[in-house]
C-alpha cells in the first residue's frame, strides 16, 4: 500500500526540530564538563548552525516555486526564523566560550544547559505534532517552553547576583555575565517559537 509522501515542509521542519535537540544535546553535555578546546567546541557549534541554515534555505526556496502550502505561508517562515533564531543563540554562546577562552562552565552555565535541552525536546515533540496536524496536542508542549523560559529569566537573576556577590575580577565577571544573557536570548528564542506555534494553533483549529 502507498503511503503519502511528506511535505517537503513539513520534512525539512522535522529536520530542523532534529538538528536543534542534537545542538542542544551536544552543547550541555560539553559545558557540563571540562572544556580544554574551546576552539572545537565553537567549531562544532557553528556547524550545527551550519545545517539550520541549509533547511532555512530549502524552505525559502520551496516557497518561492511552490503555489499550494501545507499551512500559510507566512506561518511557515516565521517558524522556520524562530526555529533559526534557537541554533543562532547557541552557536553564539558556544563562540563566547572560545573569544573569552572558558575552559569550564559554572552551575548556573550548566543548569541553562538543561533547560535548553528541555525547551529543545517540547520543540521537536510540537513540531512533529505540526506535521501530524495534530495542533491541539502541541499546547501542553508550548505551555512548556513558556515556563521553560521563565527558568531561564530566574537563572540569569540568580547567577548574576551570584556574580557580583563573588567574582572580584571584574573581567571575569563581564564576561560570564554576557554569557548568562547569551543564554538567557537562547530561552527567549524557545519561547518565541513557541508564541508562533500557538498562533498557528489559533488561526488553524
């Protein structure tokens, strides 16, 4: 029996929900050990972001030679940005470790690295969803991602405290503090993805 053929959009979305759960995955395990080459740890990142960029443009490129749209076009570049806007983040977190030469992450490094890769997990279970036209069922996973990022706002607040409290290198404390924030835009990013998916939800159920 035949089955249908997926969507090219909807494949090259699945891809890119893969490919974020896969950076994610590799960049908190990284941060939660030593980290003796930076460089390569940068290296790896940016080819992680590398492949974002190829499925952005399939998808931009099927959208201009193609009439008819699983769901509205404007939904699917959106989603295809914010989904981007998640691999930028880390890709610049990751080049933060390298310019600033972080050999080892603190805890507060190392719990955003968690909750990234939970945002990442409720990313790919609501995009597979989308493709499955299951749109309900990707609230509970939004939802997630919401309460994901307010962790996110509180681990910044914490470690920054935490970093004026302590640090008395000044150097040191900038540049951890920047990569808090870095982090920080990366849960913001989650969250962004999950605001277009419930606007998808919205127009779509």
């Amino acid at each position: 029996m035949f089955r249908k053929k997926k969507d090219i959009f909807f494949m090259t979305l699945e891809e890119m929900a893969d490919i974020i759960v896969e950076t994610v995955d590799r960049f908190a395990i990284a941060v939660n050990g030593d980290l003796p080459n930076v460089a390569a740890f940068a290296k790896e990142m940016k080819e992680f972001e590398h492949k974002g960029d190829k499925c952005t443009h399939i998808i931009l490129t099927e959208l201009n030679k193609t009439f008819i749209t699983p769901i509205e076009r404007e939904d699917i570049m959106e989603l295809i940005k914010k989904l981007d806007d998640v691999l930028d983040g880390i890709e610049a977190c990751a080049s933060r470790f390298e310019m600033y030469q972080i050999t080892k992450a603190d805890p507060y490094i190392i719990k955003f690295g968690e909750c990234l890769r939970r945002c990442a997990r409720e990313i790919k279970s609501a995009i597979y969803l989308l493709t499955q036209k299951k749109l309900l069922a990707m609230q509970p996973h939004c939802v997630n991602i919401n309460a994901l990022e307010n962790e996110g706002d509180d681990l910044m607040r914490q470690g920054i405290k935490h970093l004026f409290q302590n640090v008395k290198d000044p150097i040191e404390l900038i540049k951890h503090k920047e990569i808090y924030e870095r982090l920080e835009e990366t849960t913001d990013s989650c969250e962004d993805v999950a605001n277009t998916l419930q606007s998808i939800i919205m127009r779509n159920s």
